[in-house]
C-alpha cells in the first residue's frame, strides 16, 4: 500500500491501485475480485484515504458522484492532492 511521501505526485492509476488494496483489507475481500468500477462502503474509506494520501475530506468539495466507484473516487483524490 502507498503511503504518499512529501512533494510526491501520483498518478490516478496509483491511486486506483492503492485504493483497490484498501477497500479489498476493508471489505476483507480478494483485490482481484475488485474492478475500478465496483462500488464500496463508506466510513472505513474515509479514514483510509485520509491517512494514506493526507488529504482532509471535511474541506474537500467531495461529492457522492466521487463515490460511485474506485475509479471515480482515484480521479476525485488525484485532482486534490
């Protein structure tokens, strides 16, 4: 899992990809069964992207749009980090 060093860019497929490792240890479920469009839970992620990308949602414009999928949600982090 990436942990995002000072001044450090990723790229959106980074991000899915990290993204895709945290909601498969969250849901508990094989990473290989999980698409970029696969639609997740909630609250767990949250705490998962604020620490692993150190972006602060409160502040954020995120909508549920963002939401919807893996791949929405990477895009959404990748445009604000």
């Amino acid at each position: 899992m990436a942990v995002q060093e000072t001044g450090k860019k990723f790229t959106v497929q980074e991000i899915e990809s990290t993204l895709t490792e945290g909601v498969a240890a969250i849901l508990a479920a094989d990473k290989a069964s999980l698409g970029g469009d696969q639609p997740f839970g909630l609250v767990e992620i949250l705490v998962f992207i604020e620490k692993t990308f150190k972006l602060q949602l409160i502040h954020s414009d995120l909508t549920r749009q963002d939401f919807e999928t893996i791949r929405s949600l990477a895009s959404f982090i990748h445009k604000n980090l």
